[in-house]
C-alpha cells in the first residue's frame, strides 16, 4: 500500500471514529506501529490530523476539534462517543451491583450508561458528581442520590473541586465506578481536569473496590493528571473492541481485565 493511500485510510478511519491508537491503525492497515508512528508524525505536522500520545485524534476543520485526552469537551459529545463499547462495559459492570450498595459513579459518559440501568433495586445509594446523571437518578424507585459539592463545570456537566471534601470524609462506598481520558501501564487512570481527578482520587480512596469502566480507544493514552495507578484498581471493564496484545500488556502488569461479552 502507497503511503498516500495509508494517509487517506487513516484519516477517513479517524473521522469516523474520532480517535485511533497507534495500535489499532498498525493491525487496520498490516504495517508495523514504527509506520504508523512516522505516518503520524508527518500527518500532524501537515496539520491533517492531532497526535497524542500513542495514537492521533481527528483534526476537524469545520470548527476547534474537542480533544479526548487534553481538552474539556462537551457532555453530549463524549455520550455520542463509542456508544456501542459504553453499552457493552455498562452491561459487565452492572453485574457487581446488587441492593444495599453505596456506589460512586463519576461524571463520564460510561458511568452515565451504567447509571442508567440501576433500576429494579429497593434500596441504592449513588454518589456522583455528576449533574445529568443525578437528574436522570432522581425519580428512580429505590435508589437514593447524593450529589457531592463543588463548582459546577458547563461543559462536562459536572461537580469539580473539593468543597465537598468532609461529605466525602464521612461516606464509605462499596464501589466507586470511573472512567477516564486516558489509561497507560505508566501513568494509569488520567483525566484532563485537575480538579476533577482529586475528587477522583478521595472516592478510590474511600471505596472498598475500585472498577474503571474503559473502552478499548482509552487504552496507551494519557491525560493531564494520574488519579490511580494500577495497583488502585480492583478490575478494569472493557469492550470486546481492545486486542489480544494490548489486553495480555495489562495483565502481565498486574491488571485485571475484564473484556464484555466474553
């Protein structure tokens, strides 16, 4: 395959999706990630496309291309992301929640499709800082919501900040549920927001187990600020989207995988 040829599969692929790996576009075209890694490069400085750490996001010209992994973008953006993989993991993940749980389900998109199958429960504590999933979990039979306190974001429709830090002191969770911008063997769970990642941190803190519900495309990235590293992490749910290879890297790290549907 002529390397313009390559260029253009990679670039339809990333308008499509919006994001790639570098490992996900090596087993799409058969070339080695050291091809796709130059192909990258000479892409991004072309201004045809945005590369990030190990991958490259999709560089729309229409307007400012809202980055997954180092920009603030909107709440109805990220839902419309990889629908198909947030339904498979919410699917997995809804499995380790039964009656009598406090959980802690975070602002992402993911959570929000998780949060909306906890029905059929009598009694469900959720903590969230979420503000579109604590409206959607309001009127629900059973479960009870505690919005934790901060300063209100408009674009990721969530609760930033530690001004709620004493409610926190003072709520143990069964499982705190989170997603993230980006997830690496080096860095573990990063997120774009600062603020957001410390609130991230103090609900690990305070759960008995930790889930991080990530889809295959999150994988070999990283965002601004580390709110968990590997050993914070009690399981990882994903989508039957990731590979062998990347899945076995994780694992031989210590992680475990959960993939859905499998």
């Amino acid at each position: 395959m002529l390397q313009l040829e390559r260029q253009q599969k990679i670039l339809d692929y990333l308008k499509e999706n919006r994001k790639a790996t570098t490992n996900e576009l090596s087993e799409l075209l058969g070339v080695s990630t050291t091809t796709i890694r130059t192909d990258l490069n000479q892409m991004d400085k072309e201004k045809l496309l945005t590369k990030t750490h190990g991958g490259a996001i999709y560089k729309d010209k229409t307007h400012d291309m809202t980055d997954l992994t180092s920009r603030a973008y909107l709440f109805h953006d990220r839902a419309l992301e990889n629908k198909e993989a947030k339904e498979e993991i919410a699917n997995e993940a809804i499995k380790l929640v039964s009656d009598h749980m406090c959980i802690f389900l975070d602002a992402s998109s993911t959570a929000y499709t998780l949060g909306m199958k906890l029905s059929g429960f009598t009694e469900l504590t959720v903590i969230t800082n979420g503000i579109n999933l604590a409206l959607e979990l309001k009127d629900i039979p059973g479960v009870t919501v505690i919005l934790t306190g901060g300063i209100v974001t408009s674009a990721s429709a969530s609760i930033e900040g530690l001004l709620g830090v004493d409610l926190l002191k003072k709520i143990h969770t069964d499982i705190a549920f989170v997603s993230a911008r980006g997830f690496s063997v080096e860095d573990g769970l990063t997120d774009f927001s600062i603020y957001e990642a410390d609130l991230k941190h103090m609900c690990i803190k305070a759960s008995a187990k930790t889930v991080a519900l990530v889809d295959h495309t999150k994988f070999d990235t990283t965002s601004i600020s580390s709110y968990a590293s590997l050993d914070d992490i009690n399981m990882v749910i994903t989508d039957s989207g990731i590979s062998p290879e990347t899945a076995d890297i994780y694992e031989k790290a210590g992680t475990d995988i959960v993939i859905s549907g499998i």
